[in-house]
C-alpha cells in the first residue's frame, strides 16, 4: 500500500504543542445541561453518538474535550431528544462524535427517536470513517439511512485519501444518499489551490457535493497545522479563477459565537499581531456571550476575537 505522508501528518502529533493553543475552541452559546447535546443555533444542534475516533485527528477541535466525558448511553440520548421535541425551533439535527458509525445501535436507536419528532426536517450524520474505518459503511447502515433520508457529511482533506475511500463513498453516493464534504485547510497539507481542486475534482467524481472549507481552529498542539484565514482567501480566488463553482466549497472560520463564511456573512475588521477581530452575523445577548473576546456593535451584531495561525 502507498504511504502518504499527507495523511499521516494528520493523525501524528506535530511539532512541539504550541502552549498558546486552546483545549476548549467551541462551546455551544446555548448550555443544555445535557453533555452529548451542544447547541450554538437557534434552529439545529449536535448531538454526540460517542466520544471516541478510529484514529484521532491532531487538529480536532473536539481533541480536548472529548477525551474527558464519558461516553453517551441510551438514557442521554433519550434526554437529547427529549429536549429537541421540546423546542419547535429546532429543525436540524447534526449527529456527530467522535465517530458516530462506530455505534450502529445507537444510531439507530437515536434516528428512530428524532424520527417521530415532526418538527426535525433535516437529520444529517457527520462522518470521518470513510477513510479511517470504511468497512464501517455496512449494507444495514446505507439502508438506515435511506429509509430515513439522512444527508451524509463527510471529512476529506487531501487527494490521497480518496485512494483507500473511493469505494464506501461510492456506496453511498451510488446508493442516492446525499453526501456532502467538509475539508479543514492544513499547513503543509493543502494549503494549495491545486491540492484542493484535485481533491474536489475527485470527491465531486463521486457524486459528492462540496460544502465547506474550514479555517483550521486555534486547537492545542495543531498549531503547526495551522495557516492565516489571507492564505485560506488567495486559495479560494484560485479555485473561483480555475474551476466551476461547484467545487468552490464556502470557506469559514468557525468563532466562538458560530460559523462565519468570511467576505460573505462576515468580515475581518482589523488584524493585532497574530489575532483577528472578525464581524459575525449573530445577534446574542450580552450574558450568553464568551468574555473578554466579544463587542456589541450598534446594529447588535457581534464581533469576535479569534486566534489566526502563521503563513
Ligand atoms: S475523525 Fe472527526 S471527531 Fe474524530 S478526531 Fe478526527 S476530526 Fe475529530
């Protein structure tokens, strides 16, 4: 089998971790009380089949934290939904982990619940075995999914995972399940319009849709990984002047208050050193916000503070 040192950078620690780093790069604005249930939207949330990875991604901003709780049993996930059926509002629910194919049963012990909710339109199951555990993409699972109508999002970050892949995606998409991918820009890795396009040229030959860029978050021991959000821009306009939009994914930086596709939904308002103040779209009381990293601005839209990485 051909080795790639791509994919291994991925999952071997880097460098020396960088102390200014954080453990904890997300929290959902909204606190559940429910560990496995993390909710930063008003209209979807995220619920945590498991806590645990076939292989452990050093840039995961879940790294820290995950290895702390204690895996979710039937009873959370019983409590998860129950708080889901209790809030119109929620629409869409993201089921996540860790690696949540790991745990057929739960799953679909989970999807049968938020099933009976009318309310939750769009369940979706985000997924990084396709490459670290593809025999995890069983007949069972594709029919589970299908009889549900559950959209796939999966994690792909460089052309030379594609090669182990290929199969259990074309599985799925083969199957007339919606895929759609989600990539995080990494130094050294793919911080590369070429790099990039020859993994969404390949993804999209498999029916999958291109979805999201994600800027690499300020997590410890990934800072080697990490690039600045100027470079994420250079390598977006390389691939707006060189391909179809349609392998153009929107790229982001996920801030403490929630997702923002800079130059679209947000900007960047001014750069100190080595961190970034961004504008967001969002709109949140003062007390659910994050301290000492967050402004009000007169239209009540929130600006964040965040952490960028070095070119
Ligand atoms: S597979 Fe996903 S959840 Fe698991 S370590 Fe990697 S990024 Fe994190």
């Amino acid at each position: 089998m051909r080795k790639s040192p791509a994919v291994a950078r991925q999952f071997r620690p880097c460098g020396k971790p960088d102390s200014a780093g954080d453990e904890v790069t997300f929290q959902g604005i909204h606190k559940t009380g429910i560990p496995c249930l993390e909710r930063m939207y008003g209209d979807r949330v995220a619920v945590k089949l498991t806590n645990k990875c076939p292989a452990y991604c050093v840039f995961c901003f879940r790294r820290w934290t995950n290895a702390k709780l204690p895996e979710p049993a039937q009873k959370d996930l019983k409590r998860a939904a129950a708080y889901i059926k209790k809030d119109k509002r929620i629409t869409g629910v993201l089921i996540t982990g860790g690696e949540p194919l790991r745990e057929p049963e739960k799953l679909e012990y989970l999807i049968g619940l938020l099933g009976k909710i009318p309310h939750v339109t769009d369940i979706r199951v985000g997924t990084r075995a396709p490459l670290t555990a593809p025999k995890l993409v069983t007949a069972k699972l594709i029919a589970l999914l299908k009889k549900h109508g559950i959209e796939v999002g999966i994690h792909f970050n460089h052309p030379d995972e594609l090669v182990p892949a290929a199969q259990a995606i074309k599985k799925m998409t083969g199957a007339g399940i919606r895929v759609y991918s989600q990539s995080v820009l990494l130094k050294g890795i793919n911080d590369s319009g070429p790099v990039l396009e020859e993994l969404f040229r390949g993804l999209r030959s498999l029916g999958v849709e291109i979805y999201a860029l994600y800027h690499c978050d300020p997590v410890k021991g990934a800072m080697p990984l990490r690039t600045t959000i100027e470079k994420g821009l250079e390598i977006k306009k390389y691939l707006r002047a060189h391909s179809t939009g349609r392998i153009n994914p929107a790229y982001i930086v996920d801030t403490r208050v929630g997702k923002v596709e800079i130059g679209v939904d947000g900007t960047i308002e001014k750069r100190q050193g080595r961190f970034v103040w961004i504008r967001t779209p969002y709109q949140y009381p003062k007390s659910l916000l994050p301290g000492g990293i967050c402004r009000v601005n007169r239209d009540g839209t929130v600006s964040v503070k965040y952490r960028d990485g070095e070119k």
